[in-house]
C-alpha cells in the first residue's frame, strides 16, 4: 500500500521527499500500524560516504499521533545504496591513489601511474571487527597475476558501524552496491533531527 499523506508527513519532519510503503490495507493508515513498512529516501550527503538512496524497513511499526507524533518500530533493517557516482565523488574528497569500480562480482580497484594500469585487484567488502575492508579475490601487478596479494585485507577510510548494527547482506551489482544493516529496534519522536539520529544507530 502507499498513502501520499504519509509521504507528506514523513517528508515534512525529515524534510526531504520520501516514500512510505507497507503490507496490508488502508485502515491500517487510520489505526497506526504497519506490517512491512518500508521508507525510501533519496541522495543523502552523510560524513561516511554520498548515498545514492537510503531504505528503512521494518517488520513492524506503530505510528502514535500528538505533538510531535511518536513512532515505534520493530525490527528494523537500514539499507544503504552506493552508486558509481558516488565512489567517485568520495575518491575525490579523500584524495586516494585509485579508482574503484563496482561490479556484480565485487569492487575493482586499479592504480594507474601516468595513464598507465600498474595494478588491479577484484574484491569483496566485509566488515571485520567493525571496520570497512576489502578481501581481495584476485589481483595482478603490470598484467601479471599476483596470487600473494589475496592474503592482505585492505581497510578503507569509512568509519566504525555502530556496536548496535549489524552488517547482514551486501549485495554487488554493475554501478551499485547494496548494504543491508541490522539495527534494534527504538521509539522515537516524529522530528526533522529523526533521520540523523537513525544514521547514528548505524554509523556513530
């Protein structure tokens, strides 16, 4: 189900446009409560990285009116799109010494000296002891396979996820990749300060 006055809502505290979504019928809207409510933001400039979206799911969430309006929501899930675009605009930022591409096997990185491709290395991104890294799959130095370099983890410039998150899917496709958080469930007051205090839940 979708309901414009929801997305007007939303969209009015967290002041920017968004999407409301959920399972089940419109009384539900009248009741205050959703099965599988799903909230859609657009681009997002955070500390950690340009997201080309953010996704707020929930199992289930109970939307209590007043001044302001409280919601409770319950095992809830914060998804993370990352799009080519915006690993470009965060290498650029950082300064690094290679560019990244995302691809549906993983993240290639490649160092260039003068245009020409000294190195490449294919990786999958995981989360070790909180932190952001990349485990190489394979890799090569001036064209030549190098098979030492998959035994050395490379840790990106992102900071910690939150001690309450956790990082249950990352999936890889041409151009984006997705990062599904874990995160407990709360209760909050419906204000414009909502969306930076559930990134907080996720990166501190």
């Amino acid at each position: 189900m979708r309901s414009d006055v929801l997305d007007q809502l939303f969209g009015t505290y967290l002041r920017q446009p968004v999407k409301v979504s959920w399972q089940g019928a419109p009384a539900d809207l009248l009741r205050g409560t959703f099965q599988h409510a799903q909230v859609e933001l657009g681009g997002i400039a955070t500390a950690w990285l340009p997201l080309e979206g953010v996704v707020l799911s929930a199992a289930h969430v109970t939307l209590e009116p007043g001044m302001p309006a409280r919601i409770a929501v319950e095992e809830p899930r914060l998804t993370a799109l990352v799009g080519q675009r915006d690993i470009e605009d965060w290498l650029t930022a950082t300064q690094l010494p290679f560019e990244l591409s995302l691809t549906e096997r993983g993240i290639v990185a490649r160092t260039r000296l003068a245009g020409l491709n000294i190195g490449e290395v294919e990786a999958y991104l995981e989360v070790l002891r909180g932190w952001f890294v990349l485990q190489p799959r394979r890799a090569s130095l001036l064209g030549i396979p190098n098979y030492a370099a998959r035994m050395f983890r490379t840790y990106l410039p992102l900071p910690r996820i939150a001690e309450g998150a956790r990082l249950v899917k990352i999936g890889h496709e041409s151009g984006r990749i997705r990062l599904a958080f874990a995160v407990e469930g709360f209760e909050e007051d419906l204000t414009p300060g909502l969306l930076g205090r559930l990134r907080a839940r996720v990166m501190p």
